[in-house]
C-alpha cells in the first residue's frame, strides 16, 4: 500500500493506534511508552505513559 492511500485513509477513517514500548535504559529498566498508527506509520509521543522512578525531569 502506497503512502498517499495510507494517509488518506488515517484522514478519512481515523489512525489505527498501536501502544509501543521505548528502548529500554541502559540499566534495563522501562521507559515508558507511545502511540503509533498501524497504517501510516505516525507517531504520538504526548499520549503515551512515562517511565516512573529516579532520573526523569521533575515538573
């Protein structure tokens, strides 16, 4: 499937949404993860969930 077919049909239909896991730290613990369309390939890095634990930013 081309990609104008699959962008027009994530315009029409909707993004497909698949939940994908981060690399792992160099440590070996989790870091969270995104979103990303099954059919066009897009990334959502706003929705998905972050790792918990020491290191990260504090807001």
């Amino acid at each position: 499937m081309n990609n104008l077919k699959r962008f027009t049909v994530c315009k029409l239909a909707g993004h497909d949404w698949a939940k994908v896991a981060y690399p792992p730290s160099p440590d070996g613990e989790a870091s969270g993860t995104f979103l990303r369309c099954k059919r066009c390939q897009k990334e959502n890095h706003e929705a998905g969930t972050s790792a918990r634990g020491g290191g990260g930013m504090i807001a």
